[in-house]
C-alpha cells in the first residue's frame, strides 16, 4: 500500500489505533487509568472472603404454663404451616420447650434480606389469630450476618488473682461503649464475665419459723426494684412539683430492711430470714478462659476471661475498622493496666484480610514479571515492555469497575483477576506480534509507519474479537450459579469479563501508541540480481 493511499480501517480495532496513535491524550489517558486503579485498590474495601447474603428469621412465642407437648401442638406447628407459605424459605427449625416456641426460618442463600425479614413478619402479624390465648406477643429477631460474625475479638484478663469478678465486667462495658461509637461499626458485644448482681440467701428454717413462702419475698423485692412511686402535683403557682425515689439500690442493707410481712403486729425485715450481699452473677456459670505463651514459650495456667467482639457494617473495610479498634484500644492500655487489667486480641479480621490481598498483589505483580521475562526471549525486549504496561492498565480499569458497582477487595475478587492473567495478555500478544510481522516484511519499507500500525491492527481485530468474545461466554454459566458457591464465587464472573473487554480496548488503543515510538524498522538488503 502506498504512502498516496491512507488504510482505511474496516474494523472498530483499526479505527481505535487510528484515533489515539498521534494523540496528544493517549499517554495522559494511559497515566489517568494507572492513578485510577491504583486509588481504586487503596480506597475499596478490603475483606479475606466476600460477603454473602444469607436470610433468615427466628420468631420466638412464649406461653407461659404451657408444657413442651402443648407448645409444640397449639403453636409451633400452626406457625410452621403458615411459615412454609412464605416464598423463599427453604429449611424451617423448631424447638418446643416449656413455656417457649422457638421457630427458625432459613432462605435459600442469595434471598434479599430485606425482603425475607418483611415477609416473615408480615405472615406472622396476619396470623396473630392462630396463637392461643395466653401467648405473649411474638419476638421476631432477623439472621444478620454481617452483624452475628465479628471481625474484631478481644479477650481482657486480669493481672490480679484478688480482683473482683464483676470489676473486669465493669472496666470491659466502659471500653465497649466507646468502640461502639466508632464510624462502621455496626455491633459490639460482651461476652463472659460476671455482672454486678445483689445476691439473697434464705435461711429456710427462718423462712418456714416465720411461716413465709418465697414468694412473699419474691413479691417484696420486685416491689423494691420496679415500683417507682412518683408524685406529681401543682402548686397555687401553678409550678410543678414531682418527688420521686432512684430507681436503683445502691446498697445491700436496702434490701436487707425491705419488710416482708409482719408477725404479731411487728414487721418482719428481710435480713430476719435471709442473707444479703453484693456480689455478682452466681447464677451464671457460663465462663471463658485463656492461657497466654510466655516468653519460655510455654503456657500460663487457664484464667477467666472477658470477651469484647466488634462487628462491621456490610460492605465496609475491615482494615480501617481493625485498626481504629486497635488505635481506641491504646488510649485505654495505661489506665486498664493500672487497676490489673490486660488484653490481646486474639481475632483481627481485618489484619488476615490485608495479609491476604498483600500477598496476593504480590502474586499478581510477579505473574506479569514472568509473563515480560517470557516475551523478551519470544518477541523482544521492546515487545515486552509494550505488552507489560497493558497489564497494569487492564487491572486498574477492572478494579475501578468493581470499586464504583460496590465490590470489595478480598481473595476471590484477586484471584479473579489471577485466573484472567494468561487471558488479559492475549489481545496485545496478537497485536504486537502482528505488528511485528509487519514490520520486519520487505514491503514495511515503503509504508508509513502509522499506516503499518493501523493495518495491523486492523487485521487482527475481528478475529481477536471473536476468540475475546468465546471466553466471556464461558463466564456467563458461573454467574447463574446459585446458593453458597454462587455467592461465593461470584466476583470472578462479574471481574474476568470486564476484563477481558478492557484488555481489548487497551491493546487496540496502546499498542499501537508504544510500537510507533518504541519499535524501529530493521534494514532488509535489496536481493542480488
């Protein structure tokens, strides 16, 4: 083809090379989607497994009196039957007990949990009817699990084998209510420990002396905690007056004056029949241990402990939550340690999370490092450094994709982008490696060498479209996969497409850019006569 003659490209790939091969944009277009990427992975949020939608809901009926047969047959079978109405529940739960129904609703995975959690509270607000009467009003608690499996988890013990049980309760409740406050934390929770509990021993020999019953005592203490008389009036000057009583016990001899009765015209105390102490939970007997590695390396002997657990908001950066927990935990170090306190973290979700992206960008660095080592000795050294740099701006443009349709960064999502490394090159393989036919042919030496570039690439662009086009369509079946592999694996069909279409549009537009700068025509002889 003549210089008189300008190729007129047939294909968008042509007309792609075309429109950036002398354009004063391409190089800033090629820096603008290398920032883009690289902001893209440092802003997204980054999590160790992607999140999944699991739906589910507990509804909890309490029927006091009721044995577990009655429960079962007056209430937990009328609102399985109904439950099962539901679209979208796949499994359904119970557990009939003395005085309690408890009913579990599973969806399939994948089911909007929104959606799901209206469904079964509406069912059983219609169906209010069916429960009998007695039954208190149902408690329908939603499956959250974003919420229900904590990212953060940190154990506190104390230094001190004489410190109090409740005190370490006491100190762990005042650092979680300032955790909770911090921004995407969604839920904190304590779990261990014993509360602050004012603890009634009766003597019931004195009990039975006095001829009282424990209810009587039960009826008396309840009066104390809950009942708080207020007196609300006015005066002439229409000013309002209100006396009232805290509504707390700050000491054991409240309760130990509390009268129960009376016995031949004189009152009968509390402290007459039974022992009053503040104390602790005793009734709990739920407990946590730990034992820590010294520097000997071997273990401390088994302690109690007081768990705090932190969870995150769904598609939020476990990173940054893990380490703003780290960072509130640190203010408190000196002042915990000072009463006996100590703590470790022994789940960091957040930490794993960025170990496991880490290592994986490492892998992806070095693949794209073997793949250019590998083209030096196949097409050359100038070659390679064109297709390399395709890479890089195929990644940045997937990950900003994913960034902007609310994907997150973790290790299905990387090794997406691992499993189309071998594909992504493809496109600006066959670019280049035409190109490079091209130019060492006798025939280079009279055509313009932007005329060469376009023709080239104008060649290999249909049929390139075509192969690109067969192994999207090899994606497209994962991405109807359903239940936990679905939502499990599905970053990789929603990535390896995008992808593979930006690997296209990079190849056509920058190859042609760096080969006309970067490759030089070789000097063929003129053949002897």
């Amino acid at each position: 083809m003549s210089d008189n003659k300008p190729y007129v490209p047939t294909d968008y790939a042509g007309r792609l090379a075309k429109t950036f091969i002398r354009s004063p944009l391409t190089p800033l277009l090629g820096i603008f989607l290398l920032i883009l990427g690289y902001l893209s992975l440092q802003i997204m949020p980054r999590e160790e497994n992607p999140q999944m939608v699991v739906s589910g809901s507990t509804v909890i009926v309490a029927l006091p009196g009721a044995n577990a047969k009655e429960v079962e047959k007056i209430i937990v079978q009328p609102l399985e039957r109904k439950l099962k109405e539901v679209k979208g529940i796949e499994h359904i739960y119970s557990m009939a007990m003395d005085n309690v129904a408890v009913v579990n609703a599973a969806f399939f995975i994948g089911e909007e949990k929104e959606d799901s959690n209206l469904k079964v509270y509406d069912k059983v607000l219609q169906n209010m009817d069916i429960l009998p009467k007695g039954a208190m009003q149902p408690i329908i608690k939603p499956l959250d699990i974003d919420v229900d499996i904590p990212i953060v988890s940190v154990a506190f013990y104390a230094n001190k084998k004489d410190m109090p049980a409740s005190e370490l309760y006491d100190k762990v409740k005042a650092i979680q209510h300032h955790i909770n406050g911090l921004d995407n934390v969604a839920v904190t929770d304590v779990k261990g420990g014993h509360k602050h509990q004012f603890n009634i021993k009766v003597d019931l020999f004195k009990l039975s002396g006095y001829n009282l019953s424990m209810g009587q005592i039960l009826k008396a203490v309840q009066a104390l905690s809950y009942s708080v008389p207020t007196i609300k009036n006015e005066t002439k000057d229409n000013e309002i007056v209100m006396l009232g009583i805290k509504n707390a016990i700050d000491k054991a001899e409240d309760i130990g004056n509390i009268i129960v009765s009376s016995y031949m015209g004189s009152p009968i105390y509390l402290k007459q029949v039974a022992e009053v102490t503040k104390s602790y939970d005793i009734q709990n007997f739920k407990s946590a241990q730990i034992s820590l590695r010294n520097k000997d390396g071997k273990f401390t002997p088994l302690q109690e402990q007081v768990t705090l657990t932190v969870s995150k908001l769904q598609g939020t950066n476990a990173v940054l939550i893990s380490d703003a927990v780290k960072e509130e935990l640190e203010k408190y170090k000196e002042e915990i340690n000072k009463v006996g306190i100590s703590y470790v973290i022994t789940r960091n979700d957040g930490h794993r999370a960025d170990e496991a992206v880490n290592e994986l960008v490492y892998h992806l660095v070095l693949s794209i490092v073997i793949i250019a080592i590998l083209l030096v000795f196949v097409l050359g050294w100038r070659e390679s450094l064109i297709v390399t740099f395709t890479v890089p701006a195929i990644l940045a443009v997937t990950l900003f994709v994913a960034y902007i349709t609310g994907q997150t960064v973790n290790r299905i999502t990387l090794f997406a982008f691992l499993l189309s490394l071998g594909l992504l090159v493809d496109a600006a393989i066959i670019v280049i490696e035409n190109i490079h036919r091209h130019f060492h042919s006798k025939e280079a030496q009279t055509m313009n060498t932007d005329e060469l570039m376009i023709m080239a690439t104008d060649e290999v662009g249909p049929p390139t479209n075509i192969a690109t086009l067969a192994i999207i369509l090899t994606m497209v079946p994962m991405a109807f996969v359903g239940q936990m592999m679905g939502q499990f694996m599905k970053p990789i069909p929603a990535n390896v497409p995008v992808a593979l279409v930006a690997s296209l549009f990079i190849a056509y537009i920058f190859t042609p850019y760096l080969a006309t700068r970067l490759l030089k025509k070789p000097h063929h002889k003129e053949e002897e006569h």
